[in-house]
C-alpha cells in the first residue's frame, strides 16, 4: 500500500472515529434513555385511546414524563393496571392490585428510593371512574453506582480502546512499510554503489507491498541495468577499436620498419611498400572518421538544427541517385515516390541521405550483378514508409538480432573492410529523428529494411 495512501487512512481515523464519538455517544444516551421508552409509551397508549383523557390531560402526562431525570425509572398505574413503564420488573399492560403493587415496592426497596405522584386529572368528560393516575418513579440508593452510568462508562471505554487499538495498529504498520522500504533502498544502493551490477536488486514480493520509496528501487534496477549495458558497450566499443585499428597499424609498422632495417633496398619496392603504407593509412584515417562521426551523432548537438523540410524531394533526389549507381554497378533498380508533395518534417537532411546511401549501399555490396534492388516511398494516413529491398545474400537468422549492433559484422560481411559501425549509424540516426526501422531477411533470398516516418505527433527523442 502507498504510503500517502496509508497517511490519508490515519488522518482519517483521527478525525472520523472522534467524530463518530461525539455524535455516536449523545445517539446513545437518546436511544437509551428512560424517557424514550416512556414517551414511546405515552404515544401509543394515547393512540390505543385507552384513557379517557382530554387533550389537557395527555399534555400534563407528556410534561411530567419529560421532567423525569435520565437516571430514574418510572411506571404510570392507572385503573389498576400499569399504563407506561421502563422499570423491568414492571411491563406495560400487566395488571395488579394496589396490594401487589406495594408488595414489590417494599421487596425491592433496599435497593431502590420511590417517590409517587398522582396529578390531578383535570378533564370532566370520562366514561371510566378513574379520577387519576399514579407516576411511581425510583432511583438507586446512594451509594450504588448506576446500571445506566455503568452502561455510558463502558461504552466510552470500548470506544476509547478501539480508537487507541485503531490508531496504533496503523502507527505501527505505517513505520514498518517506512523502515522495510528504506532498508531495501539502502541495500540496492550500496549494491550498486559496490559494483554489483551483475545482480538483480531486490524488489517487493507482494504488489501491496510497493509504495513510494519501493518505485525509487525499481529506478535503481533500470539505472543498474542501464549502467551494465553501457558497461558492456563500452568494453565492446574498445575491444572492436582495438580489433580494427591493429590491422592497419600492424601493416604500416611493417613496411615501414622493412624500409628502414634495408629488407626493401630497390626503389620499385620501396614504392609499392610506400604505396601501401599509404592505402593503410587512408583506411586508418576513414576508419577513426567514422569513429567521430559517430560518436557525434550520440549527442544531442546535431539535433537543434532540425529544419522542417518537404520530404519528397529528399526522396526523390535519393532514388534518381541509387537509378544511377544501379548503372554502373550493373544492378536492376526499381523506385518508385508515392507521397505527397506537401509532406514536410523537421530533420536534418544530410543525415537522413546519409542513412539512406548507406542501406542503399549495403544492397549494393551484398547482391551480385543482375540481382534487383527495389525503392519503395508509400503514404498512409498517419505516416510513410521508405523500403529498399534487396536480392542478395541476405542475413542469417542469427546475425538479424544483431546487425544495428556497434562494431557487429555478420559471417556474410567478415571479408568486407570497416569497423562495422554503418548500421550502427543508421539505427541512430533513423531514431533520433523519432522515426523507426525495421529489417526483414531471408540467408539466400534477400534484405528488405523499412524506415517508418510518423506524420503526427511526432517526438523527436532526447538524450
């Protein structure tokens, strides 16, 4: 349960069972009370018209019943029966001769005062001979505690108790969620703080356990898991540098020290090794561009110089372009634009072509002379999709996880030069602009990638 949310249930009882107390005690003393029972009494003997009584008299019944205090118990007998009553002993409608009526009076008068009161009826018009009643009212002894007392301390106590029991019982589980919550934040935290990010941070095992400070561990776990990748790619990332440059490196070292030590002494010989120290380091130098070019793109700088642009020009210029590298490649090119020419969205164009050129030329690459590559740009209602498909080699079923991966070279492009970064540039280039790619491929049949451009809402993502 939340925290808030277990505040909320003690503010409230704080204020609701105080509340229910003070309008719950008085109901109670109401609805116990001895002139309750006796007035109920009075009404329906008044409505039965059991006594012949005038409205007068009624109303002087009704005014001695109400100036009856709340501890004392009364009886009206009237023609040798008793009328009205909240003494136990004594119920409405039971008969009894005044000689019996003593009888119980002195019985029980050692535990009980009575005080009898006979008003004078005032109304003439009677069909019975009673010519009064008599209001027989008793209260315990001094010195005897109240039953009805007794009844309202007892009931204040429970009630009391309740609240206590209430109250504590949420003190004492709100502090426990507080303090489990905490330690477990502060275990993931210093896991994390040790290098632990190998393990997975512990979490609640009920969902009625997670609360405010739970979701903070929850953070931790995606913060852990997000360090560890960024770990991985950055041990990745040297090991592929590493891997890459050596090569050249270990060429140009050569030749030249050949040079130098007089193993190459002709002058043809010295020119081929120069030649070749220089086609060396030509690839060294594209390969730590791209090096930087990428590492570029992962900031947020370039984004701010998005522009909205029509995109169908852009579209345009880029399949006029395959057309013709399809020529001299020797490679059936097909393309066709079919969006609307007032399409514009904010990117940056030399990069979106960049992307472009580069799936284009993997096509390129890994196909043979004859083999198709088709262009396809079609509109829907909320966005566009750019595909170029392929009939080359295609990718295996487990290199396709994989190939937007950095420095990832799948078993079919192993012979090819590069750091195997290119993908990797397009993937990042297509999402920073808030777009998507997808790639669908068959080993022998070919590669089809298909870049999703949304024409609403469209968020731009932030590093």
């Amino acid at each position: 349960m939340k925290i808030r949310t277990q505040f909320s249930w003690l503010i409230s009882m704080l204020i609701v069972i105080p509340i229910t107390c003070i309008i719950s005690l008085p109901l109670y003393h109401f609805f116990s009370s001895p002139q309750r029972y006796l007035m109920k009494g009075y009404r329906e003997i008044r409505t039965l018209g059991y006594l012949d009584l005038s409205e007068n008299d009624w109303d002087a019944m009704r005014d001695e019943i109400k100036k009856i205090p709340p501890n004392v118990q009364v009886a009206v007998y009237c023609d040798f029966q008793i009328i009205i009553s909240n003494i136990p002993e004594l119920r409405p409608g039971t008969s009894l001769l005044p000689t019996e009526l003593f009888s119980f009076i002195k019985e029980s008068s050692s535990d009980y005062d009575y005080q009898f009161h006979s008003p004078e009826m005032n109304s003439g018009k009677r069909r019975t001979s009673v010519s009064s009643y008599l209001m027989i009212s008793r209260a315990k002894v001094p010195g005897r505690r109240s039953t009805y007392r007794n009844r309202l301390y007892v009931s204040a106590f429970i009630v009391f108790a309740l609240f206590e029991v209430t109250i504590i019982t949420i003190v004492i589980q709100l502090s426990r969620t507080i303090y489990s919550s905490i330690s477990m934040l502060e275990k993931n935290t210093q896991k994390i703080a040790d290098g632990e990010l190998d393990i997975q941070l512990e979490q609640p095992k009920l969902k009625r356990e997670a609360n405010e400070i739970t979701s903070l561990s929850e953070s931790l776990d995606r913060m852990r898991i997000a360090l560890k990748d960024n770990q991985e790619r950055r041990t990745k990332f040297i090991m592929g540098i590493s891997h890459d440059l050596r090569t050249p490196v270990a060429l140009i070292k050569g030749y030249t020290e050949a040079i130098t030590d007089g193993v190459v002494t002709d002058m043809d010989s010295v020119k081929k090794s120069l030649a070749i120290v220089e086609t060396k380091a030509d690839q060294l130098e594209s390969m730590i561009n791209d090096l930087i070019n990428y590492m570029k793109l992962n900031t947020t700088e370039w984004q701010q110089s998005l522009e909205i642009s029509p995109l169908k020009p852009l579209l345009r210029d880029f399949a006029d372009s395959a057309m013709a590298t399809g020529d001299v490649y020797n490679r059936r090119i097909s393309a066709t634009v079919d969006i609307a020419d007032d399409i514009q969205v904010p990117m940056d164009k030399n990069l979106v072509n960049r992307a472009l050129e580069n799936i284009f030329s993997n096509a390129v690459r890994y196909s043979k002379d004859g083999d198709a590559i088709s262009i396809k740009c079609t509109q829907e209602t909320d966005f566009v999709i750019i595909s170029i498909s392929d009939s080359g080699v295609g990718i295996s079923e487990k290199d396709l996880e994989h190939i937007f991966d950095i420095f990832y070279r799948s078993s079919t492009s192993r012979r090819e030069q590069g750091l195997g970064i290119g993908l990797s540039v397009v993937k990042t280039i297509i999402e920073t602009h808030g777009w998507k790619i997808d790639v669908d491929s068959e080993l022998g049949k070919g590669t089809s990638f298909f870049i999703t451009v949304p024409l609403k809402n469209l968020q731009i993502p932030r590093s």
